[in-house]
C-alpha cells in the first residue's frame, strides 16, 4: 500500500475518534455543569476542557472570558480550532474523499453525510446535549460501517492504528486532568457526594460508568477508576485495551524499518500488562500517565515515519 494512501485511512480514523472523544468531554462537561457550584468550580470545570486537549493557549489567544459559551463554542465549531468537533469530522471527510477507491461506498456515504449534516446543525444552533448526541452517533456509525464493510486487509489495520492510538491518549489525558481535578488521595477512602459525581462524570466520559458498576459492584473510588482505564484488557477504551490493538496491529504491517517502532509499542504494552494500580499510584499516577502520554506521541510519530507521510513533509 502506498505511504500516502495509509496516511489518509490512519487520520481518516483518528479525527474521527477525536470528534467523539472531545463530543463525550463537552457532553458531560454540561451536564456537570448544572450541578450546584461556585464560580470558581465552574471555571476550573472548563478550564479543565481546555487542558485535556492542550487549549488554553490558543483559547487565551481567541477569546477574552472563560466561560460556557466561549468553551462551548471553540471546541464545537470554531474552524480556526483543529481540535474542534467542526474541524476533526471535516479533516476526517477530506483525508476519506482523498482515498475513496480503498474505502467501501458504505464508508464513505458515511463519512460524507456526517460532514454534509455537520454544518447544517451548527446553523442552526441546535442544543449543544443533542447535538454532542448526535455527534457520538455518527462516530459510532462510521467505526460499525467500516468493520462490518471493510476488508480485512491492510487499509484496515491502519484504521485501526489510528483509532486505538487516538483513544488511548485521549484516554490518558482525561485521567490525568481529571485526577487532578478532584486533588483524590490514593483512592481507599469513601468519596464526598461532590468527588463522587466528578468521578461518574470521568467514567461517563469515557463510556465506562455502567462497567465500573457491573466490574466493581461497589462505591467508586479513585484508584479503581484508574484501575479499570488503564490495567483492564476488557475496559474497551482502557490503555490497555488499546495498546493489545496497536501492538497486533503493527505486527501485520511490519518492515524492514519498523523493528525499533514494535519494541516501544511492545515494552508499553508489557508496562500496562504486568502492572499492579498499587505500585503506579505508589510511584505517582501522574509520572506514569505523562511518560504513557510522551510515549504514544514518540509512538505516533515512528508509525509516521516507518509507514506513513512523515509529519511536517
């Protein structure tokens, strides 16, 4: 397969993942922030939109009050965003126009109708909870169309490289901003009524509450909702969950230049595989998620090098 080809079936599916990993942050982001609070809470609840994606700056750059509306509207429709909802399901429309022969018509009329209805609904301005629905419908559409349509072969496996990359860093930077967020101890003690729904917030964001409650059967507590995001293999959004899916992914695509890109997606593999959450919380949750994060990035930009476009070329 050509560089340049895989290049767009790989971006094609991470701004896909991303439109609906930013869509699930803002979902619950609202909905948290209906809750009884003070002023300073709310702003530190957006603030925190902001830092998981690595916004604040161009945020500070565009707008002059940090608030709902301006938030709301920088990561849903602000073109000028590349992180935004408008500008990921447009990139990932554009990167699947560029290879339509590789994808079946059924991928594509899915991709395209996402985009085509995207810019009817921000004219509109339909209610951000439904629209942040609909969102995560299209999403979950595109990623069923493409297994149940697509073969098997390697346009495949980058798309899956893609996904699964994209959902674990985005998987990550949750868990950091948010563990910090509620300033939890190790995790052993009863949560307050307040940590508790920033908590079910966090799981709800990464569609993890309902299995946290059928896994743990128990109260939420902080080291468990690590636990369950980054050490369970059923966890489907879990690190480690994504790494088994980059790890046996890259060893159907291998060549002659990859061998140092497998062993780093080999060794954090290991890293998650034979972890106990007692030792990582003991060590520092927030070490080990930054080196995790630093990692997929390095991991990301090898895949580019040994596969795809190299990034900047």
């Amino acid at each position: 397969m050509l560089s340049r080809t895989a290049d767009h079936l790989y971006w094609m599916a991470r701004y896909t993942e991303r439109a609906e990993n930013i869509a699930r942050m803002l979902d619950v982001a609202v909905q948290t922030s209906m809750l009884p609070q003070s002023q300073r809470d709310t702003e530190q609840l957006w603030r925190a939109m902001l830092g998981i994606s690595e916004l604040q700056e161009a945020f500070d750059a565009a707008h002059e009050e940090l608030d709902e509306a301006n938030v709301l509207a920088f990561m849903t429709g602000d073109p000028a965003n590349p992180s935004s909802i408008v500008s990921c399901l447009t990139a990932a429309r554009e990167n699947a126009r560029a290879v339509r022969g590789v994808l079946t018509t059924e991928v594509w009329e899915t991709q395209n109708g996402t985009w085509l209805e995207l810019h009817e609904r921000v004219r509109q301005g339909s209610d951000p909870v439904a629209f942040f629905e609909w969102v995560k419908h299209r999403c979950h559409l595109a990623h069923g169309v493409t297994l149940g349509t697509m073969l098997a072969d390697e346009a495949m496996v980058f798309i899956r490289l893609g996904t699964f990359l994209e959902r674990a860093d985005s998987t990550a930077r949750i868990l950091d901003v948010k563990y910090h967020a509620v300033k939890a101890s190790a995790g052993h003690d009863l949560l307050t009524q307040r940590e508790f729904y920033y908590w079910a917030a966090l799981l709800r964001s990464v569609a993890g509450f309902e299995i946290y409650r059928k896994v743990y059967r128990d109260s939420i507590t902080p080291a468990r909702v690590a636990e369950l995001l980054m050490l369970r293999a059923d966890m489907p959004r879990s690190l480690l969950a994504c790494m088994e899916q980059v790890v046996s992914n890259l060893k159907l695509v291998r060549n002659d230049v990859s061998v140092d890109t497998e062993r780093l997606a080999g060794r954090m593999h290991a890293q998650l595989q034979f972890a106990r959450i007692d030792d990582v919380l003991e060590a520092g949750l927030d070490n080990t998620l930054r080196k995790f994060m630093d990692d997929i990035y390095d991991l990301g930009n090898r895949i580019s090098r040994d596969f795809l476009v190299p990034l900047g070329a």
